[in-house]
C-alpha cells in the first residue's frame, strides 16, 4: 500500500491508509447522490451513499490522529470510531468490514497480495457474523468475490511479497468486484423489480476501487462504474420496488431505524439478539473494539428496524449499561439521545 498523490513513491503505513481512505471518501462523496437514488434494499430510505460517506469520513478523522505505521493498528482505530457514530445497515457494516480487514494487517506497515486476502477473508468473517439474517445479493456478496479472487492471486504467487504482484492482482480484485455487484440485480427481487444494483455493494465496490488506486499510486477510475444498472438514473426519478404493497408501505412509513451503543458480555449480547430478532429485522450487533473492561464486558454497536421502538430500546436498556441511542423514522430524518 503506498501512493503519494499520483507519484509511485515507497509510501507506507499511515500515509497510505491516509490516503485511500482520503480517495473513497471523493469517490463515494462524488456518487452519493445515485448511492441514495438506487437504494431500495432492506428499506428504500434513501440513504446509503450518506451512511457510507459518515463511516468513511469518521474512519478517516481516526486515522488522521492514529501513531504509527503498523496499518492494523490503524484500521483498528479507524473501524473502531466508525462503528461507534456508524448508522443505517451499510453505514454500521462497512464499519463491521474496515474492522474485521484490519485484523490480519497487525504488524504489517505494508500490504502485500497474502495480506490482502487474509483481510478479506476476515472482513467477510466478521460481516457475515454480524448480521441476523445475511443475504446474497449485498455489500456481503461483492466483498466475498473480492476475497475470493484476492485468495486465487495468493495461491498463485511465486513472489507473494512482491509489490508487482499486488499492484497486479489489484485489477482482477476489483474486477471481481464489480461483477459481483452486477449479479445483485437478480439476486434480490426488490432490485431486479427497480431495475438497479444493490447500493451498499456499490458503495463498497468504491471503497475497494480507491485501495486499488492507493496500491498503484494512480487516481481512481470512475469508469468502473458505468453501465451498472440505476448508474444513469437522473435525480428526481425515484426508485421503488414496483410491487410495494400499501402494508408494506404503511409498515414502512411507521418504523424506526434503532442504533444503539451498549455495554453487554458476549452472552447477553447473544441473548438480545435473540430478542431483537422477535422485535425487527435488519438486526446487526457487533463489538466496538476487542479488548474487554475487566467485568467482562465490550461496547457492542446495535442496528435495528423496527415498529416498536419503545420496547425495543427498552429491550437493550435491560440488556445492558446504555451509551447511546438514535431513533430514525425510516421516511425521514432521526432525533439524538
């Protein structure tokens, strides 16, 4: 990992972290406006490009005052502060992936193409962990092609710690990516009836497109993203699953979006996802961080759908010590507590 601007220099650690993190964000803040306009899965809340961009931009404002160049130290830090003000599904699992990605990277000041498909490997561990009910058809789905591709480049390395092969082994991982996030119109029949790609995996495919340009000292190639389905959809029309019933849009129109930060155990963080399951959907919970206080307990971040919010909330106050909470009705803009 290494770039400085457009130069090929030998930047590692912090200025390379830094900097892709400094590309996504441009990438992503650049196409925000079509992230939200194709955003119909789980809910078209119109909201995934803003999500995505507070997680970047929280993880960048990490890493801006993290030490050192040991980069799983600094995704660490990077994903830890994401998840803790992450929001919406894609907001909160991209702070899930930037986490799980940063695992296999302890110790490391540089990437290299063994490193890179262990942190996916993990991302995607964690990912899937993280959520109630994981999908096809999602950011989950274009990162396990990333992964997947990235562990054949591996396997096929003579040198695998040659930068030449990583900067190689770039393309085809991005490739991979995009077609992955093709597929998702027909994986998921809120997206095939809209006639778009899944958002978050868009998204992702963005941040992935930014590492690559980080790895070759280049700027990102916004040409990736053309001719995806809903890429050229202009502002004003919207996109909406065609066969929304009234149910399911009176159903909508009265949920909230619940995000939490709590203190739990991983035995009562299991058991509230039991409950929550039975009170929403779209359930994530995942730790913020590894290392417990020394009851035991971690700070988990908690995503939520739901029609009742007060027991809801409820629910993870008796569960555990309560941080934080935003309510967010799924039409329109959340309130703070």
């Amino acid at each position: 990992m290494r770039t400085a601007g457009t130069s090929r220099g030998k930047v590692r650690g912090a200025a390379a972290a830094r900097r892709w993190f400094a590309l996504a964000e441009d990438t992503v803040q650049t196409h925000r406006p079509r992230l939200d306009r194709i955003n119909v899965y789980p809910v078209a809340d119109s909201d995934t490009g803003a999500n995505m961009l507070a997680t970047i931009r929280s993880s960048r404002a990490a890493l801006d005052h993290a030490p050192g160049d040991d980069l799983g130290k600094l995704l660490s830090a990077a994903g830890e502060q994401a998840m803790g003000s992450a929001y919406g599904n894609s907001g909160t699992l991209l702070a899930v992936l930037i986490s799980g990605f940063a695992e296999p990277l302890q110790g490391h000041d540089r990437l290299t193409v063994t490193v890179l498909s262990r942190g996916l490997q993990r991302a995607s561990l964690r990912g899937w962990s993280a959520l109630s009910n994981p999908v096809n058809g999602t950011m989950l789905s274009v990162l396990d092609a990333a992964r997947d591709e990235a562990a054949r480049c591996a396997a096929a390395a003579e040198e695998p710690e040659s930068r030449a092969v990583l900067e190689a082994a770039m393309a085809p991982v991005v490739q991979a990516a995009r077609a992955a996030v093709v597929r998702t119109e027909r994986q998921l029949d809120e997206l095939s009836r809209a006639g778009v790609v899944d958002s978050g995996g868009l998204g992702l495919l963005m941040v992935l497109a930014a590492l690559a340009a980080t790895v070759r000292g280049s700027e990102v190639d916004h040409s990736i993203f053309d001719g995806l389905a809903g890429w050229e959809r202009q502002e004003g029309q919207e996109t909406r699953p065609a066969s929304s019933s009234p149910d399911e849009a009176a159903e909508l129109k009265g949920g909230v979006e619940l995000m939490c930060t709590v203190r739990l155990d991983p035995l009562g963080a299991a058991s509230l996802r039991h409950r929550l399951d039975e009170l929403g959907e779209s359930v994530i919970i995942t730790p913020i961080g590894a290392d417990p206080a020394p009851d035991g307990t971690l700070r988990w971040r908690i995503h939520v759908h739901t029609a009742a919010p007060e027991a809801t909330l409820s629910a993870v106050q008796q569960a555990g010590s309560l941080e934080s909470s935003t309510s967010t009705p799924l039409t329109g803009h959340g309130t703070h507590s």
